[in-house]
C-alpha cells in the first residue's frame, strides 16, 4: 500500500525534510507541499491526499484552521517544534501527533498506523455524503441490552478483522471515541486501548444511560470511572480515568455537556484534600 500525502508548513526546509524522511520510511508518496493554510485548501480540492502532515504554527492561520477543509476520511498528522499543542491536536482528531526535528523510527510508527487505519477505512467505506449520522444509521438487529446491564455484565464486540468478536466487561469501559465506522475504547485493569468495527451510535444503545454519558458525536464515557478532570486551555479540556490509562482529551463543547451532566449530581470518585472539587460532582478539578 502506498499513502498518498500532503505536507502543509509555512518553512520549506521543513517541508523538504518531511519528504526525504518519508521517502526514507518508504510507504507514502508526497503529492503535494503547500507553504500556507489557504494553498492547502485548494491542493485538497485538486488531489485529495490519504493523509496531510501539518505543521501547527503557520503565519496568519494556524494548522487548527485548515481542519473544517479536510474530510472525514482523510488522516492528519500535526508536526511542530512545541509538544504543548499535543493535546490540541488529538482533541481536534489527529491520528498522531510529531515533535520536530522528527525522528525517523517514531516517524515509521506513524506510518504504519496510517497504513492500518487506511486499510480499514478503504475496507469497510465510510458515509457517504448527506448519509443520516451514526445515531440513525446504526440499527441493530439484536435486541436492547443497556437497561438490563451492569458493571459485571460482557458483551461481545466486532474487532476491525472480519469475523472477529472480543468480549468487553462493562465496567472496564472508561471511555468510547468515534472514528466513523469504528471506535477508539479505552478499558481499564489494564489500562489499554483497543479499536472496535462497531459505531459510537450503536455502543450508546448497548450501554447503560445510568453508567454512560454521551457527550455529542464523538464521545462516550463512564461517568464514575473519571479520576480528575484538568482544564488545559479554552479548547481543551483531559479527562483522567485508570492510573494506567492514557488520559482523554474533550474539547469545548463536549467538556460543556460533562460540565452539565457532572451538575446534576452524578456520583464520582471522592475528590482530594488538595484539590478543588468540582461543582456539584465531588470530582478533583484542575486548572
């Protein structure tokens, strides 16, 4: 498989340095290098590439401003100098994220994690446009489980290989991302992460409302599994869960739905001495 590219950076020596590593690594074509957001704009439009590698500082419009032009089934990588914008990044639904100068084994990493995430999507297709979203195209044939399930409780979940099932405990879901067709699920004991062939819209349906709160299109998480909440910036906002367990990062509205939901008094963990607590939800909340 090769991966056809974008690289989007204001400064060419980087760009010509993304382009040798890639052709190093091997497995990506470059089709395209544009020095601005609004010449990636129209390099979008005349060749859509697999993936785009955008740098996150650029002059007059940042990488973030180039995001509304990329389509659904087009991956992004961000690369810049500073690692603080990383959370930004996966907030915004990067599949990775680079630190320069880029090294060339975590580069190759980033490419075989394209490879498999294209492979996937090219196998299973994705909505096409105007398509109803996942809240009404995921019907399910099997009958309503969530009101009869507990913590305790295993259902049984596609894996992204066709015929494959894993069986998931309830309770060891801390939190559910949407990736289109698929879904990025962060289990606890031990902390992992794992991706199922199974959309956020039909995990909604199969998991408690008194365990699970929906926070829009794009996530799902189990409310009293939530260690701490940090407020990183106005966009940005990380949910902690299992000591071992990469954090989530939310952004602003779907930290607003918590925000509400944790309002209304739903039970959490016991918060610190040190820390404040969260109004209303007794959770450690950061800033």
């Amino acid at each position: 498989m090769t991966l056809s590219a974008l690289l989007v950076d204001d400064e060419p020596p980087a760009n010509e340095r993304m382009r040798s590593l890639l052709a190093a690594v091997g497995g990506v074509e470059v089709v395209g290098v544009a020095g601005s957001v609004q010449e990636a704009r129209g390099m979008l439009v005349a060749r859509p590439p697999d993936v785009v590698f955008l740098d996150m500082e650029i002059p007059g419009v940042t990488g973030l401003g180039l995001l509304p032009s990329i389509p659904d089934d087009m991956q992004v990588v961000f690369v810049t100098a500073h690692e603080t914008y990383a959370l930004h990044a996966f907030a915004a639904g990067a599949l990775d994220y680079l630190v320069k100068p880029v090294n060339i084994e975590r580069l190759a990493e980033t490419v075989r994690r394209l490879e498999k995430m294209t492979r996937l999507l090219r196998s299973e297709g994705t909505p096409a446009a105007g398509s109803p979203d996942d809240d009404d195209a995921d019907e399910s044939s099997e009958p309503a489980e969530a009101a009869h399930l507990g913590v305790a409780d295993v259902i049984h979940v596609s894996l992204p290989l066709k015929g494959q099932k894993a069986g998931v405990k309830v309770g060891d879901i801390c939190w559910v991302e949407g990736l289109r067709n698929f879904t990025r699920v962060g289990l606890k004991d031990p902390g992992r992460i794992v991706l199922f062939k199974q959309r956020l819209g039909e995990w909604s349906r199969r998991l408690p409302d008194h365990l699970f709160a929906r926070l829009g299109k794009s996530f799902l998480l189990q409310v009293a599994a939530i260690k701490q909440l940090e407020f990183k910036s106005r966009d940005v906002t990380v949910v902690t869960f299992a000591d071992d367990l990469e954090p989530l990062a939310i952004g602003r509205r779907a930290a607003t739905r918590l925000r509400e939901i944790l309002a209304r008094g739903i039970p959490g963990p016991a918060s610190s001495e040190q820390e404040e607590p969260f109004p209303g939800c007794g959770l450690p909340w950061k800033t």
